[in-house]
C-alpha cells in the first residue's frame, strides 16, 4: 500500500518533486490552491485563504486520507487525529510545537510529532550575534547622530572579552555558543539539570537552579530556550535587577519566557543597556506596546528564524525523518509530550 503524505503549507514545485521521487511507494497529496497564501518565502502561518464549501470538502477529503502530515493541518488542527484515522506521524515546520500541540490536546493523542529543531539555528544565531553588536557597537548612538548630521568622535565597546549566559543547549543554543565564542566572548551556558553538555567554545554549564547567582556576572543574556512549565516567566523583574547596567538581553526563544513589564520598566529606566527580541507574550506585538517607543529595543517581527532556504532544508529533514520513519528507526527532532519539546 502507498504511504499517504498531505502537504499542509505551501512548497516550492522543485521541493514537491523531491518528495514524489523520493520513493514509488508515496502518494504526495499538494493542492497549493486550497492552502494558505504565503505571505512571504517561506510562510508556514498564513491565515487560511477564503474557499467554498465544495473546497472545503474536497481538503477534509485529501487531509482525512493522510498517513503523513507535512506541517500542520490549517484548517481544524485540534481534530487532526479525530478527521485523519490512518495519520501516524506529523512533521513540523517550527522547532517550538510544544505550545500548538499542547493547546490543541493532540499531546494526548498517540500521533508521533517531530519538530524543525536545528533548521533555524544558523539564522537566530546571527540574529544573536547581530544583536548583541548592535549594542555593542553603539549603533542607537549611531544612527541619532546620523539623523541629527552630527559629528563626534567618540569610544565604544568590544564584544571580545565579554560574558554571555546562553539559556537553553539544544541545537539553537549550541549554534549561539559557537557563534559568540567565535568572536573572543566567554560562553556560559545554562542547561537542564541531569544532563551533560560538551559543546565547543562553551567554557562553563549550569543548571537552572543556578540562575540568579549568575546574572551579576554577565554582560549578555540570550535565551534559546524552549516555552515550557519552568522556563515561562524565567526572567522577570528580580531576574533584571541584577543584570548590570550595560547587560544586553537577547530574546530568540519565545515571549512568555520573559515578564515583559518587567523588561519595559528595566529598559525605560536604563537599568540595562538594551534588548534585541524577535519574540513577544503577544504577536504581532500590539501598536500600543511600549517597547515601540524605546530607543533601547530592537524589535523583529518573529522573522529572525526565516531565511529563503528554509524550505529546502524542511525538505531535507523531513525526507530524512521519512526514510528513518519508513524503516523503524529513531527520527531526529522527536517530539516529547513529558518535556513539552
């Protein structure tokens, strides 16, 4: 019998025709007029596009055949397991899906769930690493001075010789450490308490529990966690307070990791030097927030992760997590219900 995969979200047609020659046993399901529109390369959350209920029935139709699920169902995702009798597994297109399939109950289905972590480590890591130079380098100072057309000299900071606190070792964090020790900064990383870390360039691990002892001693924060029970509210307003006044906070984690009125009050009140967040409690970010408004705050619209070769390396992962699926064996980026990632 062919193995049934529905693609959920929208592929390049070179990136379709890999999967359908991976193996004659596969029967590709990829009806890119009935998905969401992407609304840039590499869109794997677009609002569902208006359709008739004859479209409709016709993807409850294609989606209820599926062994396999490419990304999620955009239609009704809660269900997937209830509307899809032979689905086995589901490839995500995001590395946090933790919050999704908790929020939808399909944690408490037996589906298999794998997650895109590791695809978007290099891109966060530079977004970390661009980040903290921003900072650094006095770019805010910068660009006033350049609207003003003033001119004075002035001294700056090099990241060489710093201190970064890197939150969370999986793939993400691992990539930060190599990126930020690459440039002469001194690498603490902060892990799960029970694990062991070997990671090149990082010269000291912790646990959580450890914390709040080391935040007086770094100058950059960067959490690469994922959202989970005991990360959410991690930072909050006693965690701030002992960051120096210079300190640089990096979020490319998720929003609710960090207490954001917190965060406001310790920026409004220079009692950090700045923030560089791709993620927010609430997105889009709301136009009355006011980190808008801040000259400390560099704000990115949860893009950092997306770069225009995402979906070939999706593509890449996920034929290699089929061919493992296929054969009985371990796939990458397993996704555990009991951890929440």
């Amino acid at each position: 019998m062919p193995i049934n995969i529905v693609i959920g979200s929208y592929l390049e047609p070179e990136l379709i025709e890999r999967i359908q020659s991976f193996d004659d046993d596969l029967a590709v399901f990829y009806r890119p007029d009935l998905l969401p529109v992407p609304r840039y390369a590499c869109d794997h959350s677009a609002p569902a596009r208006p359709l008739s209920p004859e479209q409709l029935d016709e993807w409850r139709s294609i989606s209820a055949q599926a062994d396999v699920f490419f990304d999620f169902d955009w239609l009704d995702t809660a269900s997937m397991a209830q509307r899809c009798p032979n689905l086995q597994w589901i490839q995500g297109t995001s590395a946090g899906i933790g919050g999704l399939v908790q929020r939808t109950g399909l944690d408490q289905s037996s589906l298999t769930f794998t997650t895109a972590g590791g695809i978007h480590a290099v891109p966060l890591a530079e977004f970390a690493l661009m980040g903290a130079l921003y900072f650094v380098k006095g770019v805010p100072q910068l660009m006033r001075s350049k609207r003003d057309h003033h001119w004075e000299r002035h001294t700056t900071r090099q990241l060489k010789g710093m201190r970064a606190l890197v939150v969370g070792l999986g793939g993400l964090g691992r990539q930060i450490v190599r990126q930020m020790a690459a440039q002469g900064v001194e690498v603490w990383g902060l892990g799960r308490s029970g694990h062991s870390y070997e990671i090149d360039g990082m010269t000291r691990v912790f646990e959580h529990s450890q914390l709040d002892g080391l935040l007086p001693d770094v100058d950059l924060l960067i959490l690469s966690c994922p959202l989970t029970k005991e990360t959410e509210g991690m930072i909050g307003a006693a965690q701030l307070d002992l960051l120096s006044s210079l300190s640089i906070v990096i979020n490319v984690s998720r929003g609710p990791i960090i207490d954001e009125d917190a965060l406001f009050r310790s920026l409004s009140e220079r009692r950090i030097g700045g923030a560089c967040l791709d993620v927010f409690v609430e997105e889009p970010l709301p136009e009355t927030s006011p980190l808008w408004d801040l000259d400390n705050v560099l704000i990115s619209p949860h893009s950092a992760s997306t770069v225009r070769t995402e979906n070939e390396d999706l593509v890449d992962l996920f034929l290699e997590n089929l061919d493992h699926w296929r054969r009985g064996e371990p796939q990458r980026n397993l996704y555990d219900p009991v951890a929440g990632y």
